[in-house]
C-alpha cells in the first residue's frame, strides 16, 4: 500500500466530510480519548439524515440506532485535548482516496468514497460488534447510489450534507414581512421605487444601495420586501422572494482554498433553478468583492458577473460610498453591472416621520409610552449633538436607550439611591475599622469619627426619606399606566361606557387619570425618582450621558442660562466689563438661533496684555457654556512655526509616519465636539498653518488627514495673542481707559500686519485693557479666599492683614506679568510657610486651628498660628 502524508489526505478530503472528521475528533475529546477512532468518524457520518450511509442503511432495511449503539467506543480518561488520528482511520481515509479516484472517478474524498473503501475491506477497519451490520449492505447498489448523484447536474444536486444553501445562507426577508417582523419603512418611497424599476429592467437588472452608514440602506430593502409581502409592486415583481444574504454564515469555516466560491456558486445555482423568482440581497457587498472578500474575492466578483450581465441572477446590493469608490469603481466590468441608489441622510422633518412610524413598535417592546414631543426631541437633539452619525440611525439609538431607562426605572433602584446606599455601606466599613483601631489602642482621629458617625446618621436619614419618595412615585406612576391602558380599552370598545356612576366608564376613567397624574407630578415636584413616560428631558439626559454636554444647555432653561451669561461671566472675570460685553452679545445671539448655522459657536480673537485674564476666560467659558473646565482643548501655536507642522493639527497624510493616529486638533474635536477650542499665542504659527481654519471658521469643519469630515459648529474657537502689548499699554498709561471702539481701531492696523485680512475678517476682535491696581487688588483677595477655603477643608481657619494686599498688588504693578504674577508669588512666599508648620504640627501630633499672614516691618510674610 503507498503512504500518503496525513495531512494531503485531509486537504483531499471534501468540505462536509472535512467537517465530519472535525466533528469525529470532538467527539474523541468529549470522551476523553487519546485516539480519534474509526467508530467516531461512522458515528458522525451518521448523523447526517440525507447522507449516503442513511439511504444505504434505509435501503437495507437496517436500523440506524442498532447501528449507532454499536459504534459506541468505550470511554477513557485521557488527560490530552489533542488526540491523534489512529491508524486504522489513517488507512481508511487512504484506500478511500483511491475508490474515489479509480472506481468514482473523483479527485477528492466523499462520504461515497468512505462507505464503498470500508464495505470492500470491513475487517481492516471495522469492530466485530458491527461488521455484521455493514455485511448486509449492497456495495454495488451503493456504488450505483453515489455515480447516480454524481450525474446529476451542479442546479440539481442535492449538497452532501443533504441540506440546501439557500435556508442555511440566506434570511427570507418577504417571509418575515408576511409575519409582521420588519419594522415600517417611511419617507423612502423615492428610492424604493427607483429599485422597482431597475429590478423590472430585461438586464443588468441588479440596483446598489450606495450611503453613509446609518441613513437606512437595509430598511429600504426591508420597505420593498413589505410592498411585495402586500402585493404593491408592478406584476414583474409579484410572488418574487427577496433573501437576504448572510455573509458572516457565508465566510464562517471556509478556510479551504475555494470553498467560498463553492458556496457561492451553490447559492447563484439555487436562485437561478428556483421555481419561484428569487432577487438576492448582499448587504456590505464590499465584504463579497475584492478585497473584502475572505478568500479569493476576486473569484467571488468573476462568479457574479455573468449572471448579472445577462439577468439570470437580480441582485440588490448595499455599500457605503467609500467602500464603492474603493471596490466597485475600481473593476468597471463589475460596477457597470450595478445601478446605484444614491441614498442621502433624511433631514430632521423626515427623521421625526420615520421615528413617529417607528413609536409604537419600541412601545410595544419596552412596555412603556412615547410622547411625541420626545420623538421631535430625539431627532433635533440627535442631528445637533451626535456628529459624526447619520440620521436616523442616531435618532432611533437615542430614542430606544430613552425607552430603556423608562422601563428599567419602574423596576430597579434609582441611581440616587443606590449611591447613598454605597455610600453607607462604605462609611460603615470605615467607622467599624476606626473603632476596631480605638479597642485595640491606637491612637485616632475622634473629630472625624465624631464627624463620621454624624454623616452616617444623617445619610440614613436621607436613605429612608428617599426611599419613600421612590416608593410613593413608583406606585402612582404604575396606577398612572394601569389607568391609561384601561381607559384606551373602554375607548376600543364597541359601545364605551359613558356613564359617570361607574368606576370603568371612560368619564370615570378620564377623572382618575387626571387625579393620578396630579399626585405624581407633585410627587416630582421635589425630585423625580422615577419616569413613566418618555419625555424630551429623559432624551437630553441620554445625549448629555453620550455627550457630555451639560443637560440644561440641551433643555428648554438652557435659554434662562444665556440671559444670565454676561452676569456669570463678570463675577469670575474682573476688570474686562467690554470683553464680557461682547461674548455675551454674541452668545445671545448664538442662543437665539441667529447666527450661521454652519459656523461655529464663536469665533474670537483675544487681545492684550500677558496676565489679564484671556486664559481664564477660556476656562469659565468652558465651565459656563460646555459643563467644566475639562471640556477645553488648548493648542499652544509656538509649536507650529514650521509649515509641514500642519500635519499635526489634522492628522498625517497616507503613506506619511502617523498615518491613522489623528490630528491633535482634529481628533481633539472628533471626541468632544462640544467643547472649547483655545488656540494659544496664535501669532507665533506658521501663516500657512493659519490656511487651515479659514474654512473651520466659514463653513464650520475640516477634513482630517484620513479623509474624515470633522464637525467644529458645536465648538467655542478663541485665540489668544500678545500682540499690541505696547501699543494697549500706551493707550491706557496713568488710568486712561479708551473705549473698546477705539482701542480696537488703534490696535487692528498692527493686527493687520500680521494677519491676512481674509483671515482677520472672520474673527471677532476682543481687546483687553491691563489690569489696573483696584483690580489687581480684588483679584488677590479672591485667591487669598480660595486658599483659606482649602485650608478650612483641613479644619484650619485662615485670615490675613491689608498690608499683606498692597505689598502683593504693588509687586505686580512691577512686573510685566500681570495677574499671573498673583499665583507664583502666593505659591513662594506663603504658602511654603504655611506647609512647613503643617507638616510640624502632623509629626508632634498637635492640632492647628488658625493662621494669621501678615508682613514684618521689612515687608517678609509672616505666618501666625494658634
């Protein structure tokens, strides 16, 4: 007998038998075993229902589980989890290679060949308690068996494992229609019935979906698997079946060279030899072709083509334009093939029809009620706030978590509440090991366990109250649903109940409603705990959690925030009344809806003098308008002297090092699109880096370096630049104190020389005046307030002299540094003094209450502790 290595045996084996003997060696793991048997092989061999061993032993009249039970190995306890072929196997597989070459006239090995090598040569292989068994069958009825099936042509043939390819591959889409599983498809007649006519075309009758990801190219083809389920398409159409074609079943296990386009050929030769009229639906069709294709896409393209080209196969393709630019353009001959369906995302008027289409059905499922101003505010909200994502895709996620949150928040915990049960289990941990300390005596803090022991009670307290208030919501807001279902059922009914005297009449009905709905809504008065409905302010909390951004700038009281701007703004900037004056007009503005929609939020240029507080505008800003100060993206534009350092704003071009990394700018922007944008010392860039925001500033984006549209409307732009210094410090010498008009108008010819005016133009000016010394002085006494307020969260009370003010307000006035100069001296001359006498007090375990600063006759600062 010639030896053939093992594994060219199983790379002769054929692809269902392949999965027999992979199905054979679980099955000697599962036992334990260290061998895989021939038994194991039978054994799976048998399992297939419409194989040739079944109709061999049906022929024969032999009872499979007979069969079955005596191929039955005996267990072992093998510790291995990689057991070997046994000999005997190894043999048989060997011989079968020669009855399918010699006797089937076949170059690979098939259950045929198997059954006929084991028949000619059962004492070879076979066990006595089953060779009896096998005697009685027929090999030359057997062997008529496989050369009758062989015959057959490939549209004919049944596949080997005796299952089809089209139910184990494809999804019935018009199926699914009939029984109601596909969601309605609105707003899209247009482009279904541009489908319609291509499908009804004589060739290339083959339309592609080509659109962003998420604007709906599977939901129309789900529309026109409805109007076929109903019968509202043209006559070419009716009793057609539209498949869906999996794609993940498809490329699952087919690892073996040309097996993927044995699938796919089986599939075109069963939509082609179907009775009924079948078009196939490949969605992300770039996944089929090319390089998209698992194993040999372009064998997978060359299959298609013909049958598209001569009409034999209606297919209905879906991509986005990228994935078509980079596959189907890219092979004429196939793109030629295909008509595209353009299909753009839906404005936000269509995107609340198609979700008000889709209400009852995520009702339905969630158990809860949809109000219809939270399907206007899903949509609005989504299309502001999500970029970077299509409608309605965005809108229908947005509006599902919404219904999610309902649902779950009339069954578990509110957050609230579990968090202040953590917060006791936690407090009760730490005042059990603080006494567990005491009894064992170690010295501790009892100030703070004192202090400890108060909050505990306290927090309990709360517990208790607010569990009661969630447990008194909870209930009406179930009685509220309970009344509503029962009132739209005597609504429904064929003769309502009218009479007020009963309880179950619709007038009786309505009262106890609107008496429930009272009760709940003064129960929320305090508090809501619980949400028994979707509202708009359940959908901003959801795009705020996304987002970040803070929910009453998405709420209606975002517009109250506004007017209070300006009044915000100066109690945390001082001495600049006009810069403040102007990023409040414009914010108000903004707020109104009066800008350009496709601009950014702002577009600033702030002027002056170092250490006059245009950082620190930036800061409150993004603490006033976005939530915090970590909604800010500083780009210091020193760093971008160079022209080729533009690359680093954007993102580096393909083929460049850092190609895919992203832009400091752009990705900045890309993560947290509602944001403030500061670009630092923006004189000192490049002015062909500056290139790069004319159309930020216009048009409201840019595209990164890998083609990607970066959205900048949400954004606050503002730059700072020292520009003018001399020329402001000039003009407001000895106290004067010029209009901002005018010192505008002074400054912006030195502005203009450094800037383009194309690029001056598109940014609003924002001089600031120099800090003067009353100024300086209210300055100092708000950082002298918040470093007392750290120190009493150290139980310290903190205090100091006038003196201390004037020496800090006059060595300011010194430096060309400004405010700034207000930290650095506070960080070296007080507060080193301060800590050192802390750090004293902590290692002699004494207790400071107070600390007095104040200066000596040679103007050193003094610290005093009692």
């Amino acid at each position: 007998m010639i030896n053939v290595d093992l594994q060219q045996l199983i790379q002769a084996l054929d692809a269902d038998t392949r999965r027999d003997l992979e199905g054979s060696a679980e099955r000697c793991v599962a036992r334990g075993a260290s061998q895989v048997l021939v038994e194991d092989l039978l054994l799976q061999l048998l399992e297939r229902p419409q194989g040739l061993l079944a109709r061999a032993l049906q022929d024969a009249a032999i009872d499979a589980g007979h069969l079955s039970a005596a191929l039955q190995p005996r267990s072992e306890n093998s510790a291995s989890r990689n057991p070997v072929f046994a000999p005997e196997l190894v043999q048989w597989l060997q011989d079968a290679l020669l009855v399918a070459s010699l006797e089937l006239g076949q170059t690979q090995i098939d259950q045929a060949a198997l059954i006929l090598a084991l028949l000619r040569n059962p004492l070879r292989y076979a066990g006595s308690g089953y060779q009896t068994l096998l005697a009685q069958l027929d090999i030359e009825r057997l062997k008529g068996f496989a050369l009758s099936q062989q015959a057959q042509p490939a549209s004919d043939r049944a596949p080997a494992s005796g299952e089809a390819l089209l139910p184990r591959f494809t999804h019935n889409l018009t199926e699914q229609a009939r029984a109601g599983k596909l969601d309605p498809v609105l707003c899209r007649d247009d482009a279904i019935r541009q489908m319609i006519d291509i499908l009804a075309r004589r060739r290339k009758n083959n339309p592609i979906v080509v659109g962003e990801a998420g604007v709906g190219k599977t939901a129309i083809v789900e529309g026109l698997a409805s109007r076929i389920a109903v019968g509202e398409v043209p006559p070419v159409l009716l009793g057609v079946e539209l498949l869906s074609l999996d794609m993940g079943l498809l490329q699952a296990g087919a690892s073996v060279k040309g097996e993927f386009e044995r699938r796919l050929k089986g599939v075109i030769d069963e939509v082609k030899a179907s009775p009924k009229p079948i078009i196939l639906f490949i969605d992300e069709a770039h996944t089929l072709i090319g390089a998209g294709g698992n194993a040999g896409g372009s064998d997978a393209a060359n299959l298609l083509k013909p049958a598209l080209a001569r009409g034999e196969l209606r297919t209905i393709a879906a991509t986005t334009w990228g994935e078509y630019k980079k596959y189907f353009e890219k092979d004429p001959a196939l793109a030629r093939r295909f008509q595209p369906v353009q299909l753009h995302e839906p404005t936000v008027t269509e995107a609340v029809t198609i979700l008000r289409g889709l209400a009852h059905v995520y009702e339905k499922s969630h158990g809860i009620y949809l109000r219809d101003d939270a399907v206007v505010a899903a949509a609005q909200l989504s299309a502001r706030y999500l970029a970077g994502r299509q409608l309605p895709d965005k809108a229908v996620d947005v509006l599902d978590t919404a219904c999610a949150r309902v649902r779950i928040s009339l069954a578990a915990a509110p957050q609230k509440l579990e968090q202040l049960r953590g917060e006791l289990a936690e407090g009760g941990r730490q005042r059990q090991a603080m006494r567990r300390d005491a009894e064992a005596g170690l010295l501790i803090d009892y100030a703070q366990l004192l202090t400890l022991e108060a909050r505990l009670i306290e927090a309990e307290s709360e517990q208790l109250a607010l569990e009661a208030r969630w447990v008194e919501q909870r209930t009406l807001a179930e009685r509220l649903l309970a009344l509503r279902q029962q009132l739209a059922q005597a609504r429904e009914a064929s003769e309502p109940n009218l009479d007020p005297d009963n309880e179950q009449s619709v007038p009786s009905l309505e009262a106890q409603l609107n008496l429930t709905h009272a009760a709940l809504s003064e129960a929320h008065g305090l508090e809501r705990l619980v949400s028994f409905e979707v509202c708009p302010r359940l959908v901003a909390e959801v795009i705020s959690a996304w987002t970040g951004v803070p929910v009453s700038q998405l709420a209606r009281e975002h517009s109250a925030k506004v007017s209070s701007f300006g009044a915000d703004l100066s109690a945390r900037i001082r001495g600049q009344d006009q810069a403040i004056h102007a990023l409040d007009r414009s914010m108000r503005a903004t707020a109104a809806g009066l800008n350009k929609p496709d601009a950014p939020v702002g577009v600033f240029l702030l002027v002056g003098p170092s250490g006059v507080g245009k950082t620190e505008t930036a800061l409150v800003l993004a603490d006033l308008l976005y939530g915090g100060e970590r909604f800010i993206t500083t780009i210091n534009m020193s760093e971008f002297q160079e022209k080729h350092t533009v690359s680093r704003l954007i993102g580096a071009p393909p083929g460049y090092v850092g190609y895919g990394e992203g832009g400091m700018l752009t990705e900045a922007v890309r993560q947290k699109p509602y944001s403030v944008v500061l670009l630092d010392e923006v004189e000192k860039a490049d002015p062909d880096v500056l290139n790069l925001f004319y159309q930020i500033f216009d048009k409201g984006v840019a595209n990164d370096g890998e083609g990607r549209e970066i959205d900048f409307r949400n954004t606050l732009i503002l730059m700072t630049s020292n520009l003018a210094s001399d020329r402001i410090n000039a003009l407001c010498a000895n106290g004067a104190r010029p209009s901002a008009e005018d010192l505008e108008q002074s400054i912006r010819p030195v502005l203009s020389n450094h800037f383009k005016p194309a690029l001056l133009a598109r940014m609003r000016v924002v001089p600031y005046y120099p800090v003067s010394g009353p100024v300086l002085r209210e300055l100092i006494e708000i950082k002298l307030q918040r470093l007392g307020e750290r120190l009493q969260r150290r139980q310290l009370s903190f205090s100091h002299c006038q003196r201390l003010v004037d020496h800090l307000a006059e060595r300011c006035t010194q430096s060309d540094s400004g405010a700034r100069l207000i930290d650095y001296l506070l960080d070296t001359h007080v507060l080193p003094l301060i800590a050192d006498r802390l750090l004293d007090a902590m290692a002699n375990a004494q207790t400071l209450k107070s600390v007095h600063v104040t200066l000596d006759p040679q103007a050193h600062v003094l610290c005093e502790f009692a």
